[in-house]
C-alpha cells in the first residue's frame, strides 16, 4: 500500500527535493498495500466533499493484491487503497484525474468496497487520447456514517492524480440545469442558473454566502453529455467555507457537419478493394487549412486534388461513422454513390455522399496458338483474330479487350508459314501480344476452260497449234510455256493493285482459266497437225499451280484443209458462226456448206450471228442498212481472232462481247 506524499504538509527539505528532483520525489512515504487496514485515511467534510492538492496521490511503487472486480480489465498491478466515512448523501461522485503527463492507453481501474470487501460499485477507462480528463465513479448506495474503502490501479505510464470526492444532496435549492450545447461546443451557464433565488445563504448554513463554481470552471472540457456534478463553494461572513454540489444536465442536438472525399480505387483481378470510413470523410488536418481531398476524373488515370477549407467536425465530440458500402471489385468498375453517415457521441447523425471510382487496372494477357489456313477461290485468306486466340484475358472479367493481327490477309505470296503478332487491347489501352505461325495453304486445283477450235493446214499441210490458242485464260491471267513462271494473276490483295475477281461461268457452261494462285505450268498432248489428222482431235490439256495442284481438260481440234476455205462469205441468214447454211459466196446468195476460216473476209448484213468457240478471219464487216433493224456479232463465248480489221458500219450495227469470251485484231495485238 502507497500513501502519498502531500505537498502542504512537506518541509523545507521536501520542497528543495521537489525543485531538484521532480521525478523522485512522490517516491517517499510508500506504504504498504496488502490490505485495508493501511488504507490512507481521507476526511471529507461537514458537507461530503474532499479535493486534495493537485497531483497529490501516485501509485508508484506500490504492487498489485489480486483481487479483479466486475468492471475491472485486469487483475490490479499498482492499486492503492484509501478509506473515508460515508456522508449523508444521493449520490457520491469520486474523479480520478491524472497529471498533465497522461497518455493514450493509460488505464485506470476504480472500485469502493465496504470493510468485508464486498463491492458498492466499481469502473475502468482507458485513455482515448493524450488527456487529463477525470474520470468519474458515482456511488449512490452508501450509508452514512459507515466506513468504505477507495482501491485505486493505474498499471500503465502515468502514475500521479488527483483524487476529489463530490457530494450531491437533494435540495430544494438546487435544481436540475439543462444547458443545450451550441454549436460552438461552448456553455453559457451562470452560477445563478444552478442556485434557487430565495437560497440566497446556500451553501453556507445561514447568513450572507458568498458563492463561486469551485469544480469543475463552467464552460470548462471536463464537462460531458449528460449529467455533470458541479460543486460550488460558499464562504460565510466568518470566512467558513463551504462545499455544495449541483447538476448541469448537458444536452446536444446538434448534428455533425460532414464533408466528403471522392476517392479512385484500382482493381485488378478479381479480390476486393476495401474501404474505410475514414477514406470517404475530410478530417482537419493540424498546421493547415485543409486537407488534399480527391477529386478524380474517371478515365484519365489520374487524381486531381482540390483545396477546401470545409471539413469535418461537431459541436462536442465525434462519435463513429459508417459507409453503406466498404468492398469493391470487378462488378463495381465505374461510379460508385456510397452513403457516408457520421454521429457524434449524443447519437445525432448526419449523412452525406462520396463517390467511388473504380478503375480496372487488371493486365491483359495474349495467348494465342498455330493455326493453318486455306486460299479461296479468289487465292485470299482472310483470319478472324479470335481463331488464334487461346484463352487470353483482359480487365476484371476476363474478356474486356479487342483483338488483332499484324497481318489478317494473305495470298499466294504467304504460302507457307507465316510468324505474327496477335494484339490484345482493353478498354484502358493497355496492350499484349503474342508471336503465332500461321501456315498459309492452297489446296484448290485450277479451273480450265480451254476452247475448241478450227485449225486450215498450211500450203504444206502442216499447222503448230499454240498454248494461246487453247488455253482461254480469263483476264489479267498469263498462262506460262512449259517451263516458264507465268505472270499470275497481277494484283496484290494489300490493295496496291485493283483486285481481279474471276468472271463467272458462261450459262453453258463455258468460261475461262484460271486459279486461284499463279499458274506456273502447262502442257499439251499434241500441238502438231499433218493432213493425217484431218477432221476432229482431242488434245489433253494440263494446267498445274504454284502449290502444285493440278487440273486437266480436253479441247476439241477440227483440222480442215486449206482447199475448204474460201476468201469471202455473206451472212444469208441469222444464226450460228459454224452453221454451214448461214454462209454464202455472195449477198443472199446459195448456201456453199462452208464456215468461214482464217483467210475469209466475212460480211455480216442485216442479220445477227453467235459465236460460242475459238474460230478466226481475215476480216469482218458487220454492216445495218435499215436502222428499224439491228445486225451485229455477239461473242457469246471462246473467242474471234481477226487477222486484218474488224469494220462496223450503219446505225444499229453491234459487235458485242459476253465476259470471259475475247475478240483480237492480231494485226494490231488490240482487242
């Protein structure tokens, strides 16, 4: 047990120790504390009240007994006892204050006993902050006159208080005072508020009673929400003084003034974001006027910040607060309204807004795989980059992102294979890649239409039948001699030359040739003719590509000699060019049963003629006498090799072509 040391009653010698050495000199006059037959007697007064000298107690040095009472935390480790006469009271308040020295976390532990130990009440607090404010145990089941027991542990830093006792008795002198606090937190109480007018001597016993507010000052921060007992002192004409205690009931209404902050988060993957109350309020922020509060703008990836001298604050005191919503995550990504509500500790709340936002910050992975891809029939392949991707994954949920290649369209001058980027973007531009082979293949064997034709041995019966003359390549395609490497076809699908679609198929089933890639090589069966092969041959025909796909047609020879061609012939009748009955030696003369040949000049009058084969003529005049009518030479298919002119006279007078067939003047190479 510890009895402190009490500075009035110190001497001289006590008062230069203190002076020299503050901090050892409540370490005299230690007593035992093992049991409350030592208890360090307090005398209260006439009227139930007792203050000592500020700082007038420590526990220092003294040790714990054991014994843990109901509100207590711990098992006492420095507990002093004191004893003291009840008075005549309703309700005894007894504060324990600490010295100025008080830190956050110092816990102090109260309880009063009666002589058996049996507990009238007891108390812990632990220190909030830095602070001094006493700490009250009230006790209202005392009985006067009988001897009770004050046990006092303060285990942690701060050891030195002061002790007070205040008595409050019922009177009709004294009322009840309500004070509503501002909302400046200050009191505006008046010591006459707390006195009865016609109590002019309380609480001196009679005569003239000179008052003051002795504990705690009004308007001091010792007060609290609540019930508040404030002792006044009286003195007398006789310079007695006296102690009387009243209640100032503190009551707050006003709600806190809340300020938010709009804050950015940053998700990435699929945990959770976590937020605090403390994120979404502004605070005051000691040394300055304010506090940074963010103000972000969604989607720039950055925060501005903004200087405002609001903040948050109450009247009293701050109690707590809440958000309505603390974690984030993908499903969350954009603006987010989150309800902030802060009271203070009246209870009075006030709510406000912030806003969240959410920003996917989730790296996008590319993953892509080989693929292998077939030219179409225009030689072109054209990729979707989501054949190649292989699970790539992008912002929160995994697919938020546009896909791409370095090269999507490829032709013949790709086949094989081909490294390539694939891109990933997400909605943030982030970007990923990864490196791929796509093997480019042309499995498309080439479309051969070669033509039948008509072929006059020479003087010496001989005829060398060329590969232009049979092969009926399609526009813009070169077929190559056997060991050349034609041309292709003469357009690149980048778009740097016009692109080349091959024309569609005849309506009887004739066309052109052509593939899809180039055409590197081609052979005849037979290409020289004799008098022995008068009459219709068949020629094999192979065309084969660049991939080495292969294709092979049959063109049909009719060998004729030079005595069946004659050097003129009229068109008698409309139809056919290898009728023999439309053809005569003069205008409208006898049929002769010839076609014309490569020697013939031909006249086509007033009539309309076909062509669906390879033949030729030395010239052609295609004459209209009546421009009711029409007289023209549709090159329906095959092709018109003239060797001299083509002449087109009279209104109405038509030289026409159908797509994929071909007329040429050899004289001029035109066409």
């Amino acid at each position: 047990m510890v009895r402190s040391l009490i500075f009035k009653r110190s001497g001289l010698i006590i008062l230069i120790l203190l002076y020299l050495f503050p901090n050892i000199a409540l370490s005299f006059q230690n007593h035992p504390n093992d049991s409350l037959s030592t208890a360090y007697e307090i005398t209260l007064d006439g009227t139930g009240h007792y203050f000592s000298d500020i700082n007038g107690f420590t526990v220092s040095g003294a040790s714990g007994d054991g014994i843990k009472y109901s509100n207590w935390l711990y098992t006492p480790e420095k507990n002093i006892w004191f004893k003291f006469v009840a008075p005549t009271s309703d309700t005894l308040s007894i504060s324990i204050e600490l010295s100025s020295s008080g830190q956050y976390g110092d816990l102090i532990q109260a309880v009063v006993t009666d002589s058996l130990g049996g507990e009238m009440g007891s108390k812990h607090w632990v220190n909030a902050a830095n602070t001094t404010t006493p700490k009250e145990l009230f006790i209202d089941n005392l009985q006067a006159g009988v001897t009770y027991y004050l046990n006092v542990d303060i285990p942690t830093y701060t050891n030195i208080f002061t002790l007070r006792f205040q008595n409050y008795i019922d009177s009709a002198c004294i009322d009840t005072y309500t004070e509503y606090v501002g909302i400046d937190g200050q009191l505006n109480v008046e010591i006459d508020s707390l006195i009865d007018s016609s109590c002019s001597s309380w609480p001196c016993p009679t005569g003239n009673c000179t008052t003051t507010v002795f504990f705690p000052a009004l308007g001091s921060s010792e007060f609290d929400i609540g019930k508040n007992y404030v002792t006044i002192q009286g003195i007398d004409d006789n310079d007695s003084i006296y102690y009387g205690t009243a209640i100032v009931n503190l009551v707050d209404t006003i709600p806190p003034t809340l300020v938010t902050k709009n804050i950015v988060r940053y998700n990435s993957g699929t945990h959770s974001n976590y937020v605090s109350p403390d994120d979404l309020i502004k605070y005051y922020s000691p040394g300055g006027t304010s506090v940074p509060a963010p103000n972000p703008v969604p989607g720039d990836g950055i925060e501005v910040f903004e200087y405002r001298s609001a903040y948050t604050k109450d009247n009293v005191k701050l109690g707590g607060a809440s958000i309505s919503k603390s974690s984030f995550n993908c499903t969350d990504v954009g603006t987010n309204e989150v309800t902030v509500t802060i009271w203070d500790t009246s209870g009075n709340e006030t709510t406000g807004i912030a806003l969240v936002y959410v920003i996917d910050d989730t790296e996008p992975v590319a993953k892509a795989k080989n693929i292998t891809v077939y030219l179409d029939k225009d030689g072109i392949a054209q990729v979707n980059p989501m054949w190649v991707d292989n699970g790539s994954t992008a912002g929160c949920s995994g697919s938020d992102f546009v896909s791409s290649l370095n090269k999507s369209v490829f032709d013949k001058n790709d086949l094989g294979q081909n490294s390539i980027t694939y891109i990933i973007e997400d909605s943030n531009s982030k970007m990923d890649t990864d490196i791929i082979n796509i093997n480019v293949v042309d499995s498309i064997s080439p479309v051969v239409f070669p033509l039948s034709k008509q072929i006059v041995l020479d003087e010496s019966g001989n005829y060398t039948l060329t590969y232009d003359e049979l092969m009926n390549p399609c526009e813009n395609v070169t077929i190559p001699d056997p060991g050349d490497w034609g041309g292709g076809w003469g357009w690149e699908p980048d778009g740097s030359t016009p692109f080349f679609s091959p024309p569609a198929y005849s309506f009887d089933g004739v066309g052109c040739t052509y593939d899809n890639v180039e055409i590197t090589d081609t052979s005849m069966s037979k290409t020289d003719f004799t008098t022995s092969d008068l009459g219709m041959n068949q020629v094999i025909i192979t065309v084969i590509d660049q991939s080495g796909n292969t294709t092979e047609a049959i063109a049909n020879i009719n060998v004729v000699s030079a005595a069946s061609c004659v050097t003129e012939l009229w068109a008698i009748a409309s139809g056919n060019w290898n009728d023999p009955s439309i053809w005569s030696a003069t205008e409208g003369g006898a049929p002769l049963s010839v076609i014309p040949c490569n020697i013939t000049n031909v006249y086509i009058k007033d009539h309309n003629v076909e062509i669906n084969s390879h033949i030729g003529a030395n010239k052609v005049f295609i004459i209209n006498s009546d421009p009711e009518l029409s007289s023209g030479l549709k090159v329906i298919s095959g092709g018109l090799d003239v060797v001299e002119k083509i002449d087109i006279q009279g209104i109405g007078a038509l030289l026409e072509g159908k797509p994929g067939a071909r007329v040429r003047v050899l004289a001029t190479q035109g066409y």
